[in-house]
C-alpha cells in the first residue's frame, strides 16, 4: 500500500491520515484511531489493520500495510458479501488464499463501476436512500454507503450519532429531513439525506402495510 491509499474504505481515510493522526495524537490503543474521521467504524473490515498499524507505531516502527490496495479491496467485498473474515486478526493477508470474487480497484469501487457481491442476491437486505423513507418509518443506517458524500459531512454525520448500523426514525421527510437517533434529532439536506443508504425495519410505522404515524 502507498501512504495515501486508503486503509478505512468506507470513510476513505489513507494510510498517511492514520500514521500523522497518530504521530498527533499519540493514542494509547488501536481503538482510538477511530477517532481519526471515523476509521473502522463503518463495515469494520479494516479494524485488524487499524490494529497492526497502531502496534508498528508502538514498537517505533514506519507503519506500513504490505497488501496491494486492489487485493486489499477485493478481501473487503468478499467479507462484506460473506460475513466471514478469512484473514487472521493480525491484519496479515495471504495472497495465495482464493478470492471468491472479481478484483477491483478502488476508484472502481468508489465509482460504483464494479460490481457489488450480494447486491444481486435477494436474501440480502434491500438498501434505500434515507429521502424514501415516510414519516415515522425506522431503518438500519449503513455508513459504507456515504463514499459519495465530501470528507467534512461524514465526520459530522458521525460525531452527530449516525454510526455503522445505527437505527435512525424519520420524524419530518422533504428538505431538510428530520430524524431522530436515540434522543437526538438531526435536520439532514436533501442532497446529503440522498447519498445516505439505509435498511428499512420492515415492521416499522410507515411500512408498506402498516400505518403511517405522525411525530
């Protein structure tokens, strides 16, 4: 990996990011870093590696992932359409493993030009720009869908609560959006509430075939 590919996919957060916020920062343990705009924290794919950077940082080591970024981006889909991490927790990967699916490069990734494994499949959960969402519906919130919104509006979406797989309910749709996560209520724009995918909780007010309530 060069220093500025990207460790954290779905923040898009670079190696340099993580080793300079380090250097800054000082953190004690791994888990810290994800206070570096939010690594690790969306699909998590990328938590062992945060892991092996921060132990190479503490023995006074140069912090340096050796995976070429394309398998890098290749395990993740796998992981991401499996579930399963074939990857030890060291953060080590095995080029010689088999991938079950195609390589793609990162700018394929993010360009939406690759294909996506188990977007196809439908005992997937079906994902939904958070604007198609009816009042007082409810949905599980999937950050590795906000690669299309600028690097200032996922830190402030995340320092607001909305998290990897946080539950979110819409109390106002239109522009703004108006949601509420736990007790927190965020007024979202139309064009940032377009680019943010979600999981509709089927059995939720304003589900098709359940009535719609007014917050």
């Amino acid at each position: 990996m060069n220093p500025d590919d990207h460790v954290c996919l779905c923040f898009r957060v670079s190696q340099r990011k993580l080793v300079n916020f380090m250097e800054r920062e000082r953190p004690r343990v791994a888990s810290q870093l994800s206070e570096c705009l939010g690594a690790g924290t969306g699909c998590q794919w990328c938590v062992p590696f945060l892991r092996k950077l921060h132990a190479q940082w503490e023995r006074g080591e140069v912090p340096q992932l050796t995976v070429a970024p394309a398998e890098y981006a290749a395990r993740r889909s796998q992981y991401r359409s499996s579930g399963i991490r074939s990857e030890p927790a060291t953060g080590e990967i095995d080029p010689s493993a088999p991938v079950d699916v195609a390589v793609e490069t990162e700018s394929q990734y993010h360009s939406g030009r690759a294909s996506m494994p188990g977007r196809t499949d439908p005992s997937q959960p079906i994902r939904v720009p958070l604007t198609q969402l009816r009042r007082g519906q409810r949905a599980i919130v999937d950050c590795s869908e906000l690669t299309d919104l600028p690097e200032g509006d996922r830190c402030l979406l995340h320092a607001m609560g909305m998290h990897h797989e946080c539950e979110v309910r819409v109390c106002r749709p239109g522009t703004p959006c108006i949601v509420q996560i736990d007790n927190t209520r965020l007024g979202i724009s139309g064009d940032v509430a377009r680019k943010i995918f979600v999981t509709p909780i089927a059995d939720s007010p304003g589900s098709s075939g359940a009535p719609e309530t007014r917050a």
